[in-house]
C-alpha cells in the first residue's frame, strides 16, 4: 500500500493547487487603501459618502448612524455603531458585542439595518468594485475577509430572508454568483419554529473572556461566520486570463439590529503554479506522487535525482 507524503497528501485533499505561489494584481479594502485600492478603476456606492473632507470618505449617508452599507475606519469614522465596535479590551470592559476592536484602524465594509427611512422601498443595496486585470497571467482567484455577529433572519422558507452576497462580471458581462452568506436557524421561537435544542453561535470578544451566544448566525460556503476576521477563498474565476477588467459586488439586504455583516481584504490573485505539481499539468494527483515516489530517498539519505522532489527543501526526499 503507498503511503503518500504529508506534503503531497495535504495538496492533494484540499482539491486546489495547496502551497500556490500567488501574484495579488488587485484589491480593495486592505490595510492603507482606504476607499481606493491596487489597481481600483472604479467603486460604487450609493451610500457611501466620498467627499473631499478629512475623514467623510469613511461615513455613509443613511440618516441614522446606526445603518450602515458602506467603508469605515475606526480611526476615521464621524460614527460607527457601538454594536460594530468591540470596546471590550479598555474602552468599555462590559461591552457584550461587537466585530472591530479598539486597535483595529485597518478598513472594513459593514452592513446592518439596510431597511430603514432612506431606503423605504426595502430595495437591495448594491456596491461595485471594478478591476483592471489585464495583467494577469492566468485566471484569477478572490479571496476575502469576513466576519458576522447577529441574530438573523432566514431563511427564505420563513418569509423573510438577510442576504449578503458576493458575485463578479468579466469585462461588463451578466454578473455571476460567487458566494452567499446562508442563515443558520437554531429553531429558536423568535423565527416561528420553535425551540429545537441547536445552540447558537458562540462569540468570543476581544478580551478573550466575554463569550456571548446568539442564535442564528450565518454560514458562508459551509462555514459559520463569527466576529473574528476569517479568510475565505472565493474560487478561480473561468475566462479572466484574457480579460480586461474585473467587477465584484455586494449585495445586501437586512432589517433590525443588532446584526451586523462585515468583509475586508478583497484580493484578486493569479496562481504562478504550485511546487507539488510535479508532471506541470496544471493539477496535484496521483501522477505527481508516482513521480515524488520515484525520488524517495529517505530521510538525512542525501538528495535525490530529482531535486523538485525534495519539497520542503531538507536536502532529501522523505515521508515529510
């Protein structure tokens, strides 16, 4: 029976080129962007207020400060909702919720109570980042940032239905759906279920000791979403190494509070290829380990004849 290497059987079970080196060609709402960003050709947002005024770029133009669909900086925000702030460390020991903490300045888009007196149609929210990506070598990949605290509504079954979604357009063509955040339904009696013993989500705030739990948080791409920034890969986007541009949007809907949904560090990456893709065919399969096998040398047994083998770079090809 084989037993495949530890570096190759970890490239193997993710299903993607694991250990990709990657070439980031654009990106938006990363640390120093501000509203702009790498290779930024365009934003729009209705609601995101973007005068010449020390610190407006940060600010929405909901007339409530408690609604928000738009980027803010802690440090540069007239007003952010106490429930996105997590003032836990110092500012506010007994705080009981919230996503950013205090010494976090870094830019994040946030949304919460997009159902309010400026949008009395209760329409969608829309908000556009446009890309060049003519630089690209080979198709691309997004990955993003995100993080959700909240007791939200869903799902659609229910009648009523938070969405937040994420889809892109290859040079102005019909947008197509990346990912959405899906709502957990613990059963709780609010939704009109009834209880069904399913916790809620646990949320653990900056001081490492107040945890809260809320029923029915949200799931992105199988994973739950909780109040700390996790990152998330969007997947590779077909037809992008000959295109001209790239657009991502947001989309959101969402009523009441306090739920809030926040992203950061949307990245557009080209792959250059991973050092487990051993045969050069675009994949890491069993052909690649046949080859890693053929090498084997053992372990401190000097290296092999096939260096590219020697993929941790120990001077020997071995089960590591």
């Amino acid at each position: 029976m084989k037993i495949k290497t530890t570096l190759l059987l970890t490239t193997l079970s993710t299903g993607l080129l694991a250990g990709s080196a990657q070439a980031q060609i654009a990106g938006a709402i990363r640390p120093g962007d501000g509203v702009g960003g790498l290779n930024l050709t365009g934003y729009t947002n209705t609601w995101q207020t973007t005068l010449a005024v020390e610190g407006s770029d940060f600010d929405g133009k909901f007339t409530s400060g408690f609604d928000m669909f738009h980027i803010a900086k802690r440090d540069a925000s007239l007003f952010i909702p106490n429930d996105v702030k997590d003032d836990s460390i110092s500012v506010f020991p007994a705080d009981v919720f919230g996503l950013v903490d205090e010494n976090d300045v870094d830019p994040f888009f946030a949304t919460g109570d997009t159902r309010n007196n400026d949008n009395l149609s209760n329409a969608l929210l829309v908000a556009d980042w446009a890309f060049d990506i003519s630089s690209a070598s080979s198709d691309v990949t997004v990955n993003i940032d995100l993080a959700a605290m909240g007791d939200f509504e869903g799902p659609a079954s229910q009648g009523t239905e938070d969405i937040f979604r994420f889809s892109y357009s290859i040079d102005g063509g019909a947008f197509v759906t990346l990912g959405q955040a899906v709502v957990f339904d613990t059963g709780d009696a609010e939704n009109g279920s009834g209880p069904t013993g399913i916790p809620g989500q646990d949320y653990t705030l900056a001081n490492g000791t107040t945890v809260v739990t809320v029923n029915d948080p949200l799931d992105f791409l199988g994973t739950r979403l909780t109040n700390n920034f996790a990152t998330f890969d969007l997947g590779q986007i077909p037809g992008t190494a000959s295109a001209s541009s790239l657009t991502i949007r947001f989309e959101a809907d969402t009523d009441g509070g306090p739920e809030f949904f926040l992203f950061r560090n949307l990245v557009i990456d080209t792959a250059t290829g991973s050092p487990a893709d051993l045969d050069n065919d675009g994949d890491v399969d069993d052909a690649d380990f046949g080859i890693a096998f053929a090498a084997f040398t053992g372990p401190n047994n000097g290296p092999s004849l096939n260096p590219a083998a020697d993929l941790d770079g120990d001077n020997d090809v071995d089960d590591a």
